[in-house]
C-alpha cells in the first residue's frame, strides 16, 4: 500500500483510501487493474532495493517478465513506474501505454515525439473503468443513447438489400447514393451546385477528413492555425502532417468585471469566448497554409459569429499565401441549441441548418475552404464513422487520389444506410418539423438540465441568452466554493498525464471528483497548448457533457450539490490555494 501511495497518479492520499482502492479492484474481475497494481509494486520494490529497472516487458495481461536488471542506483522518493515510461527505460507494464524507441521509428512517429504516453483520455478512461459503478460520466463526447429508429431501420434495410451489394467495396471517393444526398444538402447550405462526383469525398469520420485534408495541405515546416482552446486532435494531425501548430488563443471576456463580482457577492461569472482579430492577423505568416476553424466549437460550445467569420476571411484574403485554406469543421452543425440573438449575426444561414453558418457560403470562400463534418453527433452514431470533406475540385481531387491508399472505401453499408436516413431526417419527427428540430430541442432541454446543476453546485456557466452556443458541452469555469472544496494537496502535483507533467487546479479538480466524489468531466488543460496551459491560461475550466441521458445528468447533479453543500474539513488550505490559483489564471486566461 504504501509503494502505490507513491505513484504519482493516484489521489488516494491517506493509507485507508488506498488500502480500500486496492482492496475493491483485488476483489473485483479487472484482472488488467490487478496486472497494474503488482506491476508498480514490483517496480517500486525493485526500485528501493536500489535496482535499476532496464526493460520491464509485458504487455500481455497475466504475464510481465523483467528481462534485465542492472547495476544499483539511487532511488529518490518520487521515482515512479510512469516516469520511467516516459524516458524509455521501461516498457509498458499492462501494455496500457505502448513503450515506443523513437530513434527506430518512423517519421510520423517521429513527429509526434513526446506525445507517446497517458494522455487525458487514458488517464480519464482508466478511472471511469475503475469506478464505473458508481460514477456519472459526463465526460467524452458521445451520446449514451440509441440512434433514431428512423437510422436503424436504415442500417437494417441497407444491411438486408442485397440486390445492391452493400456488403462489398463501393466507390473509393464515396457511395453514390450518399454523395448525391450530400451534394443535394450542400448545394442549399452553400447556394451553389455542388458536384457530387468531383466535390466531395467521404472519408472514416470527420476525423480522417481532417487528417486527409491537412495530409493533401501540408509541407514540412508549413504553419497551421488553431484557434487555442482547440479540440485536441487537432494538434498532433497537424504534427503528424508535418507541420506546425500556431495556437491564436480566444479570449475569455467574462460577464461581469470579475473583482467586482467578487467584492460584490463573491461569484465568478461565465462568459463569451471570442477571436480577437489582431491576434488572427499577426499570427499569419507566408508559411500559414491552413486555419483551423470549428464552430461549434469543442470545448467551448462557442459559435464564431458571422462577423467573426468575415475576419477571417478578410484576413486569409488580405495576409495569407494564396494556397493558404479553411478547414472547416462543422460536426456539430445541428446542435445549435442558442443561435444568435441578432438578426444580422444570423445573415446567410443555411435553410437546412438553423443558426449555422457555412463558413464556405461566406463570398469568396468557397475556393479556399474544406468543409468538414460527418454523421456520428446528428444522427447519435458516433460509430458509424462516416465523415466528408466538400469542397472545390482543386482541393478535393487530392483528398480522393490519396483515400484509395488508406482504406479502398469507407464501410459502404454505414455510408448506405446513412444515405437512406437523410431525407427521413427532414420529416416530421416526435412532434418536431424535422428530426433537427427534435435535436436540438432535446439537446437544449439537457443543456439547461446541466446548467442549473453547474450553477447550484457552484460553476459560472455560460448564459445563453447573452452567449450564443452550439454543441453538446459546457465549458464551465470553477468557482470559488469548488476551489475551496477541493483539497490542497491535490492541487500541482506530479502527473505524468497531465499537460506539462503537472496536475494543475482544472485537472486536480476533475481527478478528485471523479475519484472522491463520483462526477467524471474532462480537464481543460489538454485542449490548450502546453505552454499556455502551464501559464495557467486553462486552470479555471472543465469541460463537462451533455449528452448523456437524463438519469446520468441528474445523478451527476446531485452528486455535484453535494460537493459545495458539505462542509469541507480541507476548507482553509483549499481557499488558500485556490486564491493563488486564481490569481494567476485570471492573468493568463484574458
Ligand atoms: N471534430 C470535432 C470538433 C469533434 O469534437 C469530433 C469528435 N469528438 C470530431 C471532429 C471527430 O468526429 P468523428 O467521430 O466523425 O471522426
């Protein structure tokens, strides 16, 4: 017990909680969990006899082999099995995290370097296996509920229509069926015809449209630009394409002057995410080839606004490289549960699409941009993995010369039976015009669920008559009577997972809720930039979903009320802490 206390990824401070953690997974059937347990004991063990752990094989579950020992070394108190992961000294234990000699790697491997290690969704993952019992998940991106009948009945009737050949190869570029549906959409989204053969291309996932995309885009050395906090992904594609990340972060305008609000009532306020143009323009270089745009937006659930869109474009005509393009990625184009209030804001919407713009249909935008989107948020099938890029021949030839090399064709009966659920879509649905309608209602009755919990326990919220949003998170900012609940030794500690190795106050908070308080949300650490999260710019938000059924936000809620409503015994120390935190982020964050 007393070796586990010191890996630096467990919140289980006291000796009792870690007895009782390892005595509930030895009773348990996670056998990987028990692999994980004796292989730290047996690293740490070996580490304070002074053994210098030189290649720890294992891997498969039940069997870990130490192939070589050498020589004696002197043990510091916070030698750890994840930091020697992450020097290459041993490999990975229960094979959760692959050891990888980059010197041997490939290039793309090469690329991403560092990043090979727990990430936030190991780490995160790993816990909600642990607890699953007793936890309300709120945290990845997808909904916990069955697609329309409408969509399976579509898998089924495409699954059962043999005469088509849905169970073999379709077309590389995409299945005729749904590339005429799409090209049909787009042509009004866009208000242009839109060539179903020459324009589009379908691809596994939004995904790998983007990583197509930027793979047609880029040069080594080529800078993109991503609007910072961003959806993680799109940091290592960029990498992986060889490029280079240029982070334009969004500024965080709170609601109210935050000293004020605090010597007023002490409450923090939410606020509105917006792009700051200058920045936009001073980060353009002649070496910019894409820009990143995606709105809705992960994690903030932001809208960029029309005229946020137009300084965009203005700033791509007047500064960027000619081949400089947009990637637009609109997955979440019909969860716009708050559109803007201003009528004007909402000029050149799509009639198809309530409160989303087209960032293609802006003038002059439809020959520099890759609109980028795919089924799994509309239709609640994330795993149906059919994803497109639309866009100009010029950019989307490229997409489709180099889709035979990767998979011959996405799966053709995910791509069928989307293509029949399409124009059921537009009919009448559970009362609603349309099942976008019905969408979106239901996607505003749980955001509105979650707020009020967020709010009662403590969170400042975005407040969506003043902000528009989309989406299905909140990117909520931790209060002060949550700073002050959370203990203090739970704040920047050591944390191989987290960004800069650090557990700072968004992440310390998710992992202690999780683990203490049975509520899993994502820190918001991993969706800024490395530098900008250890200066603190991401330490006072989560991000937490809402698509999640009823039950699951309502056990969160209460469960959230309840972290405030206790008295918390840590108080002092935690208020003291937070007040440091605070101070410093409200610095970085604006
Ligand atoms: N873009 C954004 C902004 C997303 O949030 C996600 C999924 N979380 C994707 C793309 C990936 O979508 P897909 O599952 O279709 O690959």
């Amino acid at each position: 017990v007393g070796l586990i206390q010191k890996h630096p990824l467990r919140t289980h401070k006291t000796e009792q909680q870690c007895f009782e953690r390892c005595f509930k997974v030895f009773q348990s059937e996670r056998s990987d969990l028990k692999m994980r347990i004796h292989s730290l004991c047996t690293v740490f063990l070996l580490a304070s006899l002074g053994l210098e752990v030189e290649s720890f094989v294992g891997g498969a579950r039940n069997r870990v082999k130490i192939s070589e020992l050498r020589g004696r070394r002197t043990v510091s108190t916070t030698s750890s099995s994840s930091s020697l992961y992450e020097s290459g000294r041993i490999e990975d234990p229960v094979g959760t995290e692959s050891g990888v000699d980059l010197a041997n790697a490939g290039e793309a491997t090469q690329r991403l370097g560092a990043m090979a290690g727990p990430t936030v969704w190991t780490e995160f993952g790993r816990i909600s296996q642990e607890q699953q019992d007793d936890l309300a998940n709120l945290g990845q991106g997808f909904p916990d509920w069955l697609p329309p009948k409408f969509a399976l009945e579509s898998l089924v009737e495409a699954a059962s229509d043999i005469a088509h050949g849905p169970h073999q190869y379709t077309r590389t570029a995409g299945h005729p069926n749904l590339v005429n549906q799409l090209a049909n959409r787009y042509s009004i989204h866009l208000q242009r015809e839109v060539d179903a053969m020459k324009q589009v291309a379908v691809t596994v996932g939004a995904s790998q449209a983007l990583y197509l995309s930027l793979q047609t885009l880029i040069q080594p050395g080529d800078e993109v630009i991503l609007f910072e906090p961003f959806f993680d992904l799109y940091n290592n594609q960029v990498k992986l394409a060889g490029g280079k990340p240029v982070y334009v972060p969004l500024r965080f305008v709170p609601y109210s002057d935050d000293n004020a609000a605090t010597a007023e009532n002490g409450a923090l306020t939410g606020g509105t995410w917006v792009l700051d143009e200058q920045e936009l323009r001073k980060a353009i270089s002649p070496n910019t080839k894409a820009i990143v745009l995606n709105s809705p937006h992960n994690p903030t659930g932001k809208l960029f606004s029309r005229g946020e869109m137009e300084s965009i474009a203005s700033a791509l005509t007047d500064l960027a490289n000619p081949n400089c393009v947009v990637l637009s990625d609109e997955v979440y184009k019909y969860i716009v549960h708050a559109p803007p209030k201003d009528e004007k804001e909402r000029n050149g919407e799509s009639a198809l699409c309530d409160g989303h713009i087209h960032f293609a249909s802006l003038p002059g935008m439809w020959d520099r941009t890759i609109t980028i989107s795919s089924a799994g948020k509309t239709f609640s099938a994330t795993g149906w993995q059919v994803g497109w890029c639309i866009g100009p021949e010029r950019l989307v030839a490229p997409i489709h010369q180099l889709l035979p090399y990767v998979q011959f064709c996405a799966s053709t009966i995910t791509q069928d039976a989307l293509a029949r659920s399409l124009p059921k879509a537009d009919m009448p649905y559970e009362g609603y015009d349309s099942y976008y309608h019905y969408l979106k209602a239901k996607y505003t009755r749980k955001r509105d669920l979650l707020v009020t919990a967020l709010k009662d326990a403590g969170f400042a919220v975005p407040d969506y008559s003043k902000s528009p949003g989309g989406g299905f998170f909140i990117f909520a900012r931790i209060g002060n009577e949550i700073r002050k609940a959370l203990p203090a030794e739970c704040v920047n500690v050591a944390n191989d997972a987290a960004p800069g190795g650090v557990a700072r106050l968004d992440w310390a908070l998710c992992q202690w809720m999780a683990e203490e308080k049975g509520v899993l949300c994502i820190p918001s650490s991993p969706f800024f930039s490395p530098e900008r999260a250890q200066a603190g710019a991401s330490d006072e938000f989560v991000r937490i979903a809402f698509c999640k059924q009823d039950e699951t936000i309502e056990e969160a809620a209460e469960k959230l009320r309840r972290i405030t409503a206790s008295p918390a015994s840590e108080s002092d120390d935690g208020a003291a802490a937070a007040a440091t935190v605070a101070a410093e982020t409200a610095k970085a964050t604006r």
